[in-house]
C-alpha cells in the first residue's frame, strides 16, 4: 500500500513539472508570435502604440484607459493624438520624414522616426524587447517637454483604437 501512495505521489510530481515546463514553452511560443508579428507591422509602417501607462507631469507612472490617446504609423504618415501623447487635443497627422529600425544582437528592435506636421515637429523613439510586443516610446517634441509612455504595439487592422475626425 506503501509502494502505491509513493508511486502516485511520484507520478503526481513528474506530471505537475512536466506541465508547468509545457505552459513555460506556450507563453513564450505565445511572446514570440506577438513579437514577429509586431515587427512585420513596423516593418510594413503599418503600427499602432495605444498608451497603457504614462509619464504624468509630476514624474510618476500612471494608467490610461482613454483608446483615444495613441500613436499610428501608416506608410508616410504618423498620427499622434491626445494630451499624452501630443500635448494637445488634435488628431496631429505627420509626415514621416526619417525612418530607421535597428536590431540590437539580443534582437530588441529601436525604432526612430523624425515627424513634422501643423502643430507637432518631434523625434520619436520607440523601443520593444525581444519576447513580446510591449514597447516604450519617447516623443521629444522641439518645443515643449519630452512625452514618455509605453504600449503595445499591434497591426492597424487588429487595433481597437479610437481616431478622431478632423486631422490636423
């Protein structure tokens, strides 16, 4: 009787472990999926970073919760909309004047693109680990305080954000 509650006990142990080690495997084959997926959108200049958490003006992290507060890259334009992001109301449509993505040798991807549009002239700096789509941005804007917030970054077509009409 012994032998059998030692031999469960066993088996119990080696399928937790051998469980545990397989959601391990699926998280990260999960991480790598919204990766490569996140670098074919940057890659295609087709990307949206809705803000999850900020750089309040009093230097603490804070969330958001507003879908309207975002950054989008399409082809040769950049949208920048909200107080977080651009430091005004407006839909703010730039062009894209420079554009370089560069892999580091760990495989984490910066991203830097000048913009200049009516009311926005900023360099935006976007930078996202390896294993997975979260990304942290910095918008430094010629006039005015550098934006900081991070997001993650998905294809336009599979973003539930929220632009406004009227781009200025």
């Amino acid at each position: 009787m012994k032998r059998l509650i030692l031999f469960i006990a066993i088996i119990g142990i080696f399928s937790t472990v051998s469980f545990a080690q397989n959601k391990k495997a699926d998280k990260e084959a999960a991480a790598k999926a919204q990766f490569d997926k996140a670098v074919a959108a940057i890659e295609a200049k087709d990307f949206v970073i809705i803000v999850e958490t900020y750089e309040a003006s009093d230097r603490t992290i804070a969330n958001n919760t507003n879908v309207s507060n975002f950054i989008s890259c399409e082809k040769e334009f950049a949208f920048l909309q909200g107080t977080i992001v651009a430091g005004n109301s407006y839909t703010n449509k730039t062009n894209v004047s420079d554009y370089k993505q560069v892999a580091d040798k760990k495989g984490n991807i910066k991203l830097v693109m000048q913009v200049k549009g009516t009311y926005v002239i900023a360099k935006i700096e976007i930078s996202m680990k390896n294993g997975g789509n979260y990304a942290d941005v910095i918008i430094s804007p010629t006039k005015g305080d550098a934006k900081r917030f991070s997001g993650e970054i998905v294809p336009r077509a599979e973003s539930k954000y929220f632009k406004k009409p009227g781009e200025v």
